[in-house]
C-alpha cells in the first residue's frame, strides 16, 4: 500500500513539474483571438488556475461555455484567453510581473511578415525574440509570438519567465542610462554635505518636531484618508454613480504595502480581480480604497467572512481588533 501511495506521489509532482516546464503552445480561436489551452489537474479550481494565467475567472469561465459554479473534473481541457491584461509583445510591466514565452507552431507558407499579422506584432519584435534575420520561417518550427505576463508570487509558471529573450533586451537599454546618472549622484553627496553646515533653521524647529513624529506617521499611510487607488474607484464607479454595496464581518492580513505607499488591497469573494473597493468604518466613518487581489475562499475556507483588509488600510480605518464589521461599495 505504502509502495503504491509512493508511486501516486511520484507521478503527480512529475505530472505537475511536466506541467509547468512544458512551453505554451498558443492557438487562434474562429475570431482569431490567440488562446492556450490549460489540463485541468488535481485540485484545482477556476481561481488557482486564473492565479496561474494571470486573468479571472469571470473571464475565462464563459470564454468555455461554463459558470463558476460548474464542477471541473481532473484531465478536462479548458482555453485560456490571451488578452491585454496577460498578453505581453510590449511595453513596460510591473516589478512583480514577469513574461513568459508563448509559441506557434509554424505551418508552411508562413513567414515572419504572416506571423505578425495574425498576432498583432511587427516583423521586428518576431525576429528579435527568435533570433530571426529574414522573413522566412521553417515550417514545424515553434515562433515566440508574444508572452504570457504573470504575478511572480502567484504563478507557478513564473520560473520560465526567467530566460525569456525580451528581457534581456529591456535589460541591456536600462544599465546604459544608469550609469550616467552615477555621476550627478556623486554631485548630490557633494550637495547634501554641504546643506548640514546650512542647518541654522532646524536649530530649534528639529526638537518640536521629534515629540510630534508619531502623530506624523499615521499620515502618508492613509493619505489623508484616500490611498492610492481613490481615483481608480471614481472612473470605476462613474464618481459613485454605478455602485453596488454590502457590509459584513472580515478579518485583517498582514503585508508591507500601504504603509508609505497608500496602495491598500483587500480579499473577497465574487467580486473581480482589481476591482476597486470602498471599505467604510462605521463606528467611525473613515474610509479606505483597497483592490482585490483574489478571494477569501482561497486563503481562509469556510471562515464565513465577508472579506479580508491589509493590516495597513485596518490601521487607517483605526481599527485594532482581528475582527470587524465594515461597509463595502464597489462599481457595478
């Protein structure tokens, strides 16, 4: 028994490991929209399989013909959209974003001018990725025809992002220009020793503000009461016009975002990623704007909480306590 259990074990972490290091083979649907296609495997869900493409399941559950209701059975083939939220060809990504190559098998006839026209890229950025120098492409052989941009703290996938040939690219464009401003750096020490001998004002001005600083530190956290994601809200929301709204009981997690930045982030239930939500203290009226980043359910099963709050928007909201009751409003 234990022999068999073993073997079990073996073969799923091989299956997963095959999984994750098998290249995305990119195919168009009859629209002409480029898709993947994801294996369902052993469990998983419609959420931890959007963790891993980097896109809700709002979206790619009727992309299928299915509901987030539907059960998923394991080896069941599902497509994944490839849109502008996780298809990357160019421009700037996040610090916790990486890209990780997507390939078409080439079919013959086509070339690199064919290519880019069916994936909505120029020549240029095709041959760049795959060390291309003319128009001609070998048929069966696989083309980088854009990335797969994902979270690097969610997706398992992220581990091939690591060699993608773009970023290397972006790499080499960005130490040129640092090493210019080496220089004015050097000239701003040269500044800042100069400003100490200037500190006559703060003479007395520096002892009063020290009693006062932990008053101070309370205010770049909230932002005056509405963080980064306010005006998000407001194009979300057609200024509060479009809203729908309902309070609960939630809980506090910890993270390191919000305290300098004001950037607040919250977890709930059916409600979509980077969704901006209102979270309202009604024992005192504060308010906070936080994003979602993904659902209770996955982080706290059956906890009956309505949705959890970074520890950073629960200390502007002045709330103490594990647990609390708050009010929610977000864009229809």
């Amino acid at each position: 028994m234990k022999r068999a259990l073993s073997f079990f074990l073996f073969l799923f972490v091989s299956v997963i490991a095959m999984a994750q290091t098998t290249p995305l083979q990119v195919q168009l649907d009859s629209q002409g929209k480029p898709y993947l296609v994801h294996s369902i495997g052993p469990k998983e869900n419609f959420y931890s399989i959007g963790r891993i493409y980097n896109i809700s399941p709002r979206v790619f559950a009727p992309y299928n013909g299915l509901e987030l209701t539907s059960p998923l059975s394991i080896g069941q083939q599902i497509r994944i959209p490839l849109n502008e939220v996780n298809f990357w060809q160019t421009g700037t990504r996040k610090e916790n974003e990486t890209v990780v190559p997507v390939y078409h098998t080439a079919k013959a006839g086509e070339t690199v001018t064919k290519l880019s026209q069916l994936f909505g890229t120029d020549n240029a950025s095709i041959q760049s990725w795959n060390n291309l120098s003319g128009n001609a492409v070998n048929a069966g052989s696989k083309v980088i025809v854009g990335f797969l941009k994902v979270d690097k703290t969610l997706s398992p996938l992220a581990a091939q992002g690591m060699n993608v040939r773009s970023e290397p690219t972006v790499v080499k464009q960005q130490p040129k220009p640092e090493v210019k401003p080496e220089e004015p750096k050097k000239q701003d020490v040269v500044v800042k020793k100069e400003e100490p001998k200037q500190e006559p004002k703060v003479e007395a001005p520096k002892p009063e503000p020290k009693k006062e600083e932990p008053k101070v530190v309370a205010d770049p956290v909230s932002y005056a009461g509405n963080g980064y994601f306010k005006d998000e809200f407001n194009r979300q929301t057609n200024n509060g016009r479009r809203t729908d709204s309902n309070n609960g009981p939630g809980s506090v997690f910890k993270s390191t975002s919000g305290w300098s930045d004001g950037k607040y982030y919250v977890l709930m239930d059916n409600i979509e990623k980077g969704t901006i939500v209102m979270v309202k203290n009604p024992s005192n009226g504060k308010a906070v704007y936080a994003k979602v980043l993904g659902s209770v359910e996955e982080t706290s099963p059956g906890s009956g909480l309505m949705f959890r709050l970074s520890n950073a928007a629960a200390a502007q909201l002045g709330i103490s306590a594990e647990k609390f009751n708050a009010e929610l409003v977000w864009g229809k």
